[in-house]
C-alpha cells in the first residue's frame, strides 16, 4: 500500500501531522487563538496535496 506513496505524497502527509501535533499543543498551552490558526493549516496542505496529485493525472494522460 505504501508503494502507491510518492515522496511528495509522503511529505505533504508529514507537514500535515506535523501541523495538527503543533496546533494540539500550543491548544493545550492555552494558546488557542495561535492553535485554531495552525490547526487551519492541515485541510489546505491535504487539499495541495490532492491538487498536486490531479495535476499529475492530466500530465499522464
């Protein structure tokens, strides 16, 4: 299953965790404001992600 990952696939993934895990703390140390604002980031860089992949499909066609 993995092997249908590419390297960017893997990277946006990555960023996108990595963004919810530093919104989750920064909640839990009463920064919301800053938290709901980092927390915000994860749909868009999924949503990149897939843009990036549907790109690349018309490119194969």
């Amino acid at each position: 299953m993995l092997k249908k990952f590419t390297l960017s696939d893997k990277f946006l993934f990555i960023a996108a965790l990595l963004s919810l895990i530093f919104s989750e703390i920064l909640f839990f140390q009463g920064f919301k404001q800053e938290a709901t604002f980092i927390g915000i980031w994860v749909p868009s860089i999924l949503a990149f992600g897939i843009y990036l992949k549907l790109i690349q499909g018309k490119n194969n066609d």
